[in-house]
C-alpha cells in the first residue's frame, strides 16, 4: 500500500506543539506523545508513512490552524545517496578538491556540485548494559550521550554523488589547508560563509547560512529531512 508525507510548503513556518497535538488527534496513526519528536524535528518533513487518508486529513485540519503542507507519495521523495567520508576541503577557481584520511584525492569540477548542506547539530548515543535475567543476560539501554557535531554535505550529479566531511568533540577537518575542530568557532564561520558561495541560495542548506555556530539541528534526522525536503523542491 502506498503511503504518504506531510511536507512544509516553506521552512519558515512555525509550528507549536499544541496546535499539532489539537491536528494529530484526528489522525489514528498519530499519537499526542508523537508531537513531541515531530515539532522538534520539523525541518521540511513533518511526518512520513500514512495512509493517503490520514495524510489528507492531517492537512486539512494543520491547514484549519494556519499551518500549511503538501501531500507527497514517499515514493516520490528523494532518498539520500550513502556518503563517501572526506577530510581535506580546498576550493580552488574551478574545481573543488576532497581528500579522505589515506590520502586518497578527488577532483570535482564546481559545476558538478548540485547542493551543500552543513551546520551544527546533536547526534544521541544510547549507551548499553547486559544485566543478568534469571539464567540468561538481556541488553538494556541504560541513559542517552548527546554529542555535538559539525557536519558538512557536498552533493554531485556524477558518482560519487555525496561527500561528507564531519568534526566530532575529539575529532578535525582541514579546510583550505588549515585544521578545524569545534572549539574554532571563526575558521567554522568563514568557512560556512566560503560554501554558501558556492552555489544559489534554494542550494544551500538552511543550516550553513547560520551566522552564529550554535546549534541548529535537533538531530540528524532533521539535518537529512531538510535535505530531502530541498531535493523534491529542486526536482
């Protein structure tokens, strides 16, 4: 059976969380405790796999209280491509120049790349225990690590379609030939300001146009909604 999203028309709108539990209560599929990960994960796609009519139904009743969406067949939506990890980023007049941790060197020319994302975000970590159950140990989750990341997306037309490059709390990126690590906020906010360069705005992420390094993605759901959300609005 087909299912449906709820898309944003714009990722300027605001949603609160009362008004979407108030619209989710005629929608089965959709609990009120849902609301919470859904309002705070809303960067382009509100929800995904519902039945046609349920979708539908949610509009209308988002729609009665001035949120707007668009219906789309998550058949339609794009899936992001598997990433290929980088290290070393240097732009140059014509080409962009990637590197990975063995040294191993790509040459994309700048017309090849079709869209950059970027931003801070929070990735969860659930940290897990084995506790003795009778005769036999079971796996339980025991608290939950938030972690910050710097995280950066370029996008190609040719294969390898996506490279990623990523600055973890103990981890670095080299950017036109000069390390990075989160705690350089000024190299991290002229380097957002190079990229979102590169290409027209509608082919940048919300995220890399952020004037500040604070963190802007809930988690990294939301960072690849977003995207998916620009790659449909592109199609």
């Amino acid at each position: 059976m087909a299912t449906y999203s709820l898309l944003q028309v714009s990722l300027d709108q605001t949603l609160d969380r009362q008004t979407l539990e108030e619209a989710s209560d005629s929608v089965p599929s959709v609990a009120r405790a849902d609301c919470v990960r859904m309002q705070r994960d809303l960067f382009g796609v509100l929800i995904s796999h519902l039945p046609l009519e349920e979708a539908q139904t949610f509009q209308a009743e988002l729609k009665r209280r001035g949120f707007l969406t668009d219906v789309v067949a998550d058949r339609d939506l794009p899936t992001l491509h598997e990433a290929f990890t980088i290290q070393r980023i240097e732009i140059q007049e014509h080409v962009l120049c990637f590197t990975d941790t063995l040294g191993r060197v790509q040459t994309r020319p700048r017309e090849g790349l079709v869209f950059v994302a970027g931003g801070f975000l929070t990735q969860s970590k659930i940290k897990h225990s084995l506790v003795a159950m009778g005769d036999a140990e079971t796996d339980r989750p025991e608290r939950q690590t938030v972690l910050p990341e710097f995280r950066l997306d370029f996008f190609f037309w040719s294969a390898p379609h996506r490279l990623r490059a990523s600055i973890s709390a103990e981890g670095m990126m080299f950017y036109q030939q000069r390390p990075m690590r989160l705690r350089d906020t000024a190299l991290l906010l002229g380097a957002m300001m190079d990229l979102q360069e590169l290409l027209p705005r509608e082919r940048v992420g919300a995220g890399l146009r952020r004037p500040d390094t604070r963190i802007f993605y809930p988690s990294l759901k939301s960072y690849e909604e977003e995207i998916r959300w620009h790659f449909f609005r592109l199609q």
